[in-house]
C-alpha cells in the first residue's frame, strides 16, 4: 500500500505529515495529521491525511487497517469541524476521486458550509 514518490518530486503532503513545513497542524497523531486547505472552499475546509504515504482512495484496500484509517480520518475531521464550527448545521466529507486528485497523498476533505463562492 504504502508508495514512494520520487526524489525529484517530493509529496508536499509526506512533509507536512512530517512536520518539516511551517504548516500549523490543527491535529497530529500516529496515523493522521490535519491542516487548513490553502484554498478553502467552505466556511471551514480541512485536510485529514495519514501519516504513510498512501498515493489515492484506489490504493486502499477491503481489509480491517484501511477501514479503520479512513474511519479514524473521518472521526478527526468531524471532531474539528464541531470544535470549531460548532454553529455550521451542514458538514460535507469526501476524497478526490483520480484523475481528480491534485496530490497523490490520500487526503479527506472536510468542510463546514457555507461554501465559499468563487
């Protein structure tokens, strides 16, 4: 599962994960990390990624440790999103379906409508 990407290309995710970028973590732990999206498109928009290096939503597998991560993913962006748009009546959730996908590091997005007209 876990894939690698090359030197020349560093996955800017895997260092955030890292913490070797000034990303501000909004939680870290030993399977995920969440941050801000640098370009919200809601009220509060949030990125949940593990830790490994897992490339897209396709590279996860029906077994008990794949279920169990995107679960956790999923618990770390709802607790967020209560703490911290608590008076949001409406959260959506999703992953990027490739090619869709702007970074190969499996991210959930969470977001707090209003979405944020562009």
């Amino acid at each position: 599962m876990a894939g690698a990407t090359s030197p020349s290309q560093p996955c800017i995710f895997c260092q955030i994960a890292r913490g070797s970028t000034s990303t501000p973590l909004l939680h870290a732990d030993d399977k995920v990390v969440a941050f801000q999206d640098i370009k919200p498109s809601a009220f509060r928009h949030y990125l949940v990624i593990p830790v490994e290096h897992i490339p897209t939503v396709r590279d996860l597998q029906r077994r008990n440790e794949d279920y169990a991560l995107v679960s956790h993913m999923l618990n770390v962006g709802q607790t967020l999103l209560r703490r911290d748009a608590p008076q949001s009546n409406q959260y959506r959730f999703g992953f990027h379906q490739p090619p869709l996908n702007s970074v190969h590091h499996l991210h959930l997005h969470c977001l707090a409508l209003p979405f944020i007209p562009r």
